[in-house]
C-alpha cells in the first residue's frame, strides 16, 4: 500500500487519516497502542519528507495479514532528496527537530538507505498478538514486568 505526499504541509494530516484507514482495514483496532504509535511515526516521517526536502514523496506501509499472530508494521517514506536524516540536539525552546529523536524511541528499529537519486527512510514496530502478550512480554519487545495485566517499569 502507497500514497503519494506532495511537498505541502497539509499532506501530513491526510497521511495520517490514510493510515488509520489502512489500519482499521487490516484489523488493527484505532485504540491499539500500535495504531497509536504507528500514526505518530507516520506524522513524523512525513512531516520530516515535506519540511526538509520540499520533494514528493512516498509513504508505504507494510501490514501483517492475521491480526492475532505476532507480525512487523513496516513504514517507509521514499523522496528525492540525497540529503541524509540526521538527528538533531535542540534546546528546551525549540519548537521542532525532535522527530527523529522519537522515531528513534518509539519504533523497534529504523534507519535509511540511498533509492535511486533520493532516499527511504524506514521504520519497523513488532505487533504481538494479545496471548503473547499477556503471557511472555519480553517476547514482544517490553521488558517491563506484568503483574495482573499491568505492567511495572523502574525508572
């Protein structure tokens, strides 16, 4: 699944509606913490190919087929702009440049890659299905520990 952004800030909201409509399609409920995470990822990844690039671009999504067994959701956004994503430190004042910084801690991995005369940039969350989760946790990713259905994380 595809959609075509162009260059225009006003696309970041209809990537995100287009995701939950691809969501919602494959079973992935809008309440889940996935399809929650995954729209941010989305917003941010778009509004980075918009923002700094002043390109068209590409938002792909790759979706598991069941929705109850364990599965990788897989986002790209692909420009033409050869310019790399580099994570930036700002201030406290700032009003922007953390959007890699939550990729970088929201997704279970991503990176980027040279395509062509541009770039993709990816990202990847591990879907788990409820009995996994419920059961082995650190299997799906938490390492917190769940007590009764909640889970317990020292900070």
């Amino acid at each position: 699944m595809q959609l075509e952004i162009r260059p225009d800030p006003a696309e970041v909201g209809r990537a995100r509606r287009w995701a939950r409509s691809r969501l919602a399609g494959s079973g992935i409920g809008g309440d889940e913490p996935l399809a929650e995470t995954l729209v941010l990822l989305v917003s941010e990844l778009v509004t980075n190919a918009v923002v700094h690039t002043g390109c068209p671009a590409v938002l792909r999504l790759s979706l598991p087929g069941a929705p109850a067994e364990p599965a990788t959701v897989r986002l790209e956004v692909a420009d033409a702009s050869t310019r790399a994503p580099v994570p930036r430190c700002v201030g406290d004042d700032a009003t922007g440049g953390r959007g890699l910084a939550l990729v970088d801690g929201l997704a279970d991995r991503w990176g980027w890659s040279p395509e062509g005369a541009g770039k993709r940039i990816w990202c990847e969350l591990d879907r788990c299905s409820p009995s996994a989760q419920a059961t082995t946790p650190a299997a799906c990713g938490s390492q917190a520990p769940v007590y009764d259905g909640l889970a317990y994380e020292a900070v």
